[in-house]
C-alpha cells in the first residue's frame, strides 16, 4: 500500500500545501519563494528517496519564520499520516555525514513522541545572496526541525560535530537526517505485519 498523504495548512500568515510519498525516487516539485529553503527541500528529498511537492505563501513582508515553521509543520504532518500505526518500519535509523568540512550526525526514532536535540553551531548570521530570494534566516532552521518533529511524533538528534560554513552545516543536517529519516522508514519484510514497540502502538 502506498505511503502518502497531503496537507494543506491555511493561516492568516502563510498558505502552504505539501505531498508526500515516503516510497518514492528523491523527486521534488517545489513552488517556494524562500530560494535556500527549497534548495534545503529538494535535498532532503533526493537523500531520503521521499517524493515531495510543496507549494507555499506566506508573510515574508514580516520574516521567515512563519514560513519555514509551518513548512515543518506541514511535511511532518504528512509523515505522521503516511507512515499510519507505523507497521513493518525499522522505526530507527541514523547517519554520519561528511561534507567538505562539516561532519553531521542525526538519529531519528519513529517513536510516536516528540523531542528535538538540536547542536547546530551556527552563527545566526543570515546566508545573503542577490535578491530577497537569495537571503536565509539561519535561526529558522531549528524552528523548521522542532515543527517537523512535533507534528510528525518522532525523536530526533541532530549534531554538528564540526564545521565551518554555515551553508555546509545546514545543508549537511538535512541530508543527514533525511537519511536517518529514510532508514527509519524502511519496511523489515521479517516484521510487515508487527509494530515495532513492546506496547504494540507508536502512537
């Protein structure tokens, strides 16, 4: 059986819509007007093999922040739905990523209870590049993870254990985590039909 969904989330600050299937091949189709954000997107999709399509307005007049949290929100929402009573997954997974200087680790448990530990290191100082497009609020990425694991009711670590770009780090968390993401996911054919949980729910 398939593995998607589709949320649309509607505020008085931003208007986002997101698809989602978890047993895809890493496509995205992406109408997002914050430039780094989507690039940070279609990485995630392309490391975790999830399809994703994600078209998004939102009060950019005010910051970022609406708009990337409720992004969170809204794919982790699409997770927690796909993924059901969580049936057959390995339910666990991780990863260490290296790119160029910057070393990640993520650890992900589809645990039906949410909890973000979240070492970054960055600066906090924006990414600016020409155009409003170009500019990216780095504070917001932990926003975008603490929504996402909220509203998808998983337990994730993510750790910069070294690094110097802040671009690197960000861009290696997301690779990171989508593939502990997607390890997570996986189905164990010896468990398809077993809830992987001594209480028999992950809920």
């Amino acid at each position: 059986m398939e593995r998607a969904a589709e949320i649309t989330r509607n505020t008085k600050e931003t208007d986002i819509t997101v698809k989602l299937n978890i047993d895809g091949s890493g496509k995205s189709k992406l109408d997002y007007p914050v430039g780094f954000m989507a690039h940070m997107l279609d990485t995630f999709a392309k490391h975790g093999l999830f399809d994703i399509e994600v078209k998004a307005r939102g009060d950019l007049e005010v910051d970022q922040h609406h708009l990337v949290e409720d992004t969170g929100i809204v794919l982790g929402r699409c997770f927690a739905e796909a993924l059901g009573d969580r049936r057959g997954i390995a339910r666990s997974g991780s990863c260490l990523y290296p790119m160029d200087e910057t070393l990640v680790r993520a650890a992900v448990d589809i645990s039906g209870r949410s909890f973000l530990v979240f070492e970054g290191r960055l600066s906090g100082i924006p990414l600016v590049s020409e155009g409003s497009a170009g500019c990216f609020q780095v504070d917001t990425v932990e926003d975008f993870w603490g929504a996402f694991v909220s509203a998808a009711g998983i337990a994730l670590h993510l750790d910069v254990l070294r690094g110097r770009s802040d671009h690197h780090k960000i861009e290696a968390l997301f690779k990171a985590a989508a593939r502990a993401l997607r390890a997570a996911c996986e189905t164990d054919p010896r468990a398809l039909d077993s809830i992987p949980s001594t209480k028999g729910m992950l809920a």
